[in-house]
C-alpha cells in the first residue's frame, strides 16, 4: 500500500514537472526534461575504498574492475615500488560519479594506526575492500573492527591466486593440482579469519589479471548485492558485463528502466499539442537503444576493449553479434541498422499515435486520456523487444570470448 501511494505520488511530481516544462520552453524542454531523468543514474556519488599494503594488487585492481589496462590513460600506475604513498581516486570511464580509491595500509610513518580512520576521513565512503596478497594481517583485521563497530559494509580480497598457483606448478612438477592448491588457500585463508572472528565476512580469491578465473565476477555481483540500496542501481550500470551473471543483472536493471521511460513517454503524451508525444518518445526510444548496446558492451568500442583484453579477432567477435541478432550483411553499421529496427517496431504505433493525436486536437481532454497509455505501451513494448534481441547478442560474445579465453589455456 505504501509503495503504491508512494509511486502514484512520483507520477504527480513528474506530472507538475513536465507540465512546467511545456510552458517554460515547449516541446524542447520537455525532450530536455526526459533526458535528465534517463541519466539520473550517474548524479548518484559512489566511493569504493580499495586498503591494503604497497604490492598486494590495489592499483591493478582498480584497473581491472574499471576494465582498463594498466597503459592507457586514466589507469592506476602500476608495477612501480611504493606506489600508494597518498590517497588517490579513480573515476569508473562509464560513470564520472564512481570513484574508487587507493587508500594506503595502516601503520605507515604517514598513516599511522591511531590516526588512520581520521586520515583517510572514513565515514566518506560507501565500500570497502580489504586487499592482501598473503595472509591478512592484524592491522587488516583491526580495520575489519573497526568497520563492523560503524556498521560499514566491507569485504576481505586475496590477489595474485594465479602467481600462487604457478609457484606450487613449478615445485611440484609431478604432483600439481589446481584444485587442490585453491581448495587450501581457501581454507587457510577462511581458518585465519575466522580466528579473529570474521566467520561472517565474505573473502573473495582473486587475479587482477585473470577476471574470468577464481572469483572476480563473483565479487562484483557481490559487491552490486551489498551495495546501499539507494545507490545500487547506478553501480550496476556503471560496471561492465564481463560475465553472463553481470549480463543477467544488468538486464534485470534496464528492464526496471524500460517501465521508467515508458511511464515518462505516457506522461509526456498528455501535453496537448500534436506531434510532441512522437518526437519524444523516438527519442526516448533511440537513445535507450544505443545506451542498451554499451551497457551490454555491444558496441564498436567494447568489442574492440574485449577483443584486445582476449586477444581475438575483432571481426569474428562483431560476426558473433550480427549472427545473434540476425543481420545479413556484413557491411551495415551496428548502430544503423538498431535505427532501422526501431523505425521497423515503432511504425505500427506511431500510425496509430499520428491518428489519436488527431483527435485530441479536437478533443484535447478524451485525447489526453487515450495518448497516455497508447505512447506508454510503445514505447514499453518497443524497448522490451529490443533489449531482449540484445541480451541474447551479449550472452553469445561472452560465450565465444569464454570459449577462446578456455582453448588459448589448453
């Protein structure tokens, strides 16, 4: 009962405003309007603070997380001594408003114990992770405490698993298991946790150089499920679908905003003037589409950023997407022909829009009434038929890439 009186209480205040938009400055403002409200997202503040001592992996942790390499402009500096002498931030490339930060260890000469959670001005961020590359320490432990006792949420991280796993292939030539080395630094590392009693925290085994091995997807979802209700949602459109399970969260998310927009382009549909509702909802429409395609790294520029990371060849890898989505010819442009699929699904209702616009010209209260849920089904069904043809495309290139990652390692 209260979500509903909370909801219909939303649609006023969008009511008002777009009514207040229409009068201010016409069908542009009102296009204006419904643009703010698509990236409402990326207003939303995220601080992830990445702790641990120099060498334990935080830069190139935040390099991996933000799918970048440690070359290219905007990476964390990495394979360097000593690198992490003062807190720096790093911006997330798909969202200027997620910061991760690369906080220095406890018990330096500069961030000593007694004054660390001053220093680093704790209660700034929403997340942290507690990073090692061998066993956690006592002043990891501490920190884990001290988090507790503020009620913030926090996860244990254990880099470099894949240099743990070469070093035993190479003492023991003969007897070498995988499994077997994973399954103890589990246990160990879980045994020396829940000694200092973090039974109940999450640890996750990790190579910042390896994301699809160990558990580097598994702590993604994990951090998306923890993260402060009110700001997950922008976390998981600013992380990249890297795993079939981010994929599937990520879809969850832009179906959640496929009723959103839809709602606006039925609210829109009641200014009454002919021809706005079909302006906005085509734009609506279209720059959804396209924000569909690079949240699900369908683009030129994440085929490419996947192509490299896995060394395939791009071609194969765009082949992959157009078979999935079922086009012909090889020499179309993707985001053409997601144009003239739009014009394809959205033909019917904008014929049917143009008439009903037609007759709330003459009958501007009954037309309002039947504007808002015919534009509000279109663009509802329209979104939906193209989100679902792209999920299936997204789900195929991460297929193929985890296939190619599995052969180059046999």
């Amino acid at each position: 009962m209260c979500r509903c009186v909370s909801i219909v209480s939303k649609l006023a205040v969008q009511v008002v405003e777009i009514k207040a938009a229409w009068k201010a400055g016409g069908s542009e403002a009102c296009s204006k309007l419904v643009e703010e409200k698509r990236n409402e997202w990326k207003k939303v503040p995220l601080n992830v603070a990445v702790i641990g001592n120099s060498g334990v992996g935080k830069s190139s942790f935040i390099n991996a997380i933000r799918g970048l390499d440690a070359d290219v402009e905007g990476a964390a500096e990495v394979g360097v001594t000593e690198t992490t002498l003062k807190i720096s931030s790093y911006t997330h490339p798909n969202n200027e408003m997620l910061q991760f930060w690369d906080l220095p260890g406890v018990g330096t000469d500069e961030f000593p114990k007694a004054t660390y959670l001053e220093k680093i001005n704790v209660d700034y961020y929403d997340f942290f992770l507690l990073i090692t590359a061998t066993r956690f320490t006592e002043n990891d432990t501490w920190l884990g405490n001290e988090f507790r006792e503020r009620n913030k949420k926090y996860f244990f991280v254990r880099t470099k698993i894949e240099d743990e796993i070469s070093n035993d292939k190479k003492a023991h030539r003969n007897t070498h298991n995988e499994e077997a080395v994973m399954k103890r630094i589990r246990e160990s590392t879980e045994k020396h946790l829940r000694e200092n009693g973090f039974e109940d925290v999450p640890v996750f085994l990790i190579d910042n150089y390896e994301v699809q091995k160990f558990q580097f997807e598994e702590l993604q979802q994990r951090l998306v499920n923890d993260f402060p209700d009110l700001k997950r949602s922008a976390l998981i459109l600013s992380l990249q679908a890297t795993s079939k399970q981010m994929i599937q969260v990520k879809v969850k998310e832009l179906r959640d905003r496929i009723f959103k927009m839809a709602t606006l382009s039925g609210l829109v549909a009641m200014v009454p003037v002919p021809g706005v509702s079909i302006a906005v909802d085509s734009g609506i429409i279209s720059k959804e589409a396209h924000f569909y395609l690079t949240q699900l790294g369908l683009d030129e520029g994440s085929l490419q950023r996947c192509a490299q990371r896995y060394s395939l060849d791009y071609e194969e890898l765009r082949g992959v997407v157009y078979d999935a989505l079922g086009i012909k010819s090889a020499g179309i442009e993707l985001v053409k022909w997601v144009s003239e699929m739009i014009k394809y699904l959205l033909l019917p209702a904008t014929l049917e829009m143009v008439a009903e616009e037609t007759v709330r010209w003459f009958l501007p209260m009954i037309g309002s009434f039947l504007a808002a849920p015919l534009s509000f089904g279109a663009t509802h069904s329209t979104l939906t038929k193209i989100l679902d043809k792209f999920e299936v495309a997204a789900i195929e290139v991460n297929r193929f890439a985890a296939k190619s990652v599995c052969t180059t390692q046999d």
